[in-house]
C-alpha cells in the first residue's frame, strides 16, 4: 500500500485535472520509450538504412523517443508554469515525430496500419493543446 499512497501523495500536488492524466501520461511514455529502443536495437544506421532516412534523422527521431515521455512524465509532476511548458512540449515533440513517421512509412503508398500512429498523434496533441491546464478554458 506504500506504493499507492506514495503516488496519491504525487498526484495531490499535481494539475488538477485528476488521475485521469496518469493514464494517458504513462503508457504514451512507455509506448513511445519502447519505440526508442526498438530504433537503437540493431544499430541506428542500419535501421536508417532500412527505411531510406538519413542517419541524423533517424537519431533525431529516436531522442524525440526518449525525450517528449521524460517531459511528459516530469510536467505531470508539478503545478508551475514550467511543468506546463514542459507538458506542451512533450506533446508537441509526440506529435510532431509521430506524423513524420506516418509520412515516412506510409506516405509512400498503402495506408494500411497507420491507427495506431494516428492514436499516439492523438495523445500527443492532447498535452500540446491542454498542457497541465487545471480548467477548461472559459470555465
């Protein structure tokens, strides 16, 4: 039970807009983290090679992979304009590589299996549009 009173203690000093955060925050880190390492497994320029990017893009995709959860995770953490800021990025970053990997992957022809891209997309627009806002505006 330490577990789980040690994360409501974390929560309580987090934007107010509930647990509901957490379950969007974490498995769209885990998600995009695991991602990350699928790209370095096998040595990036192979992988870049693969999928006829340039290396330098591939690297950069792959730091979007581990950076936009690490800014997803540290901006749920706290209420400050910072946190927020740090939230919206992470979004963005999300956001941002994930269309580029619709574009690169499927861009060239099928279309076929692109949904889940377009959900993490999703969820990357979420904390780009809401950041750690504690209210709907106009509320």
């Amino acid at each position: 039970m330490a577990v789980i009173d040690n994360f409501v203690r974390i929560t309580e000093r987090a934007p107010r807009f509930g647990l509901g955060q957490w379950m969007l925050r974490i498995p769209l880190a885990a998600i995009l983290v695991n991602q990350g390492l699928l790209k370095v497994y096998g040595g990036m320029a192979s992988n870049a090679e693969a999928f006829g990017i340039p290396v330098w893009a591939f690297a950069l995709a792959t730091l979007a992979d581990f950076a936009a959860p690490a800014a997803l995770i540290l901006g749920g953490l706290y209420r400050h304009w910072t946190a927020d800021l740090l939230t919206r990025v992470g979004g963005f970053t999300v956001a941002a590589s994930t269309i580029a990997v619709i574009a690169v992957v499927y861009g060239g022809g099928s279309w076929l299996g692109w949904q889940f891209q377009a959900l993490i997309t999703a969820g990357g627009l979420f904390f780009l549009i809401r950041g750690n806002e504690t209210q709907p505006r106009g509320a």
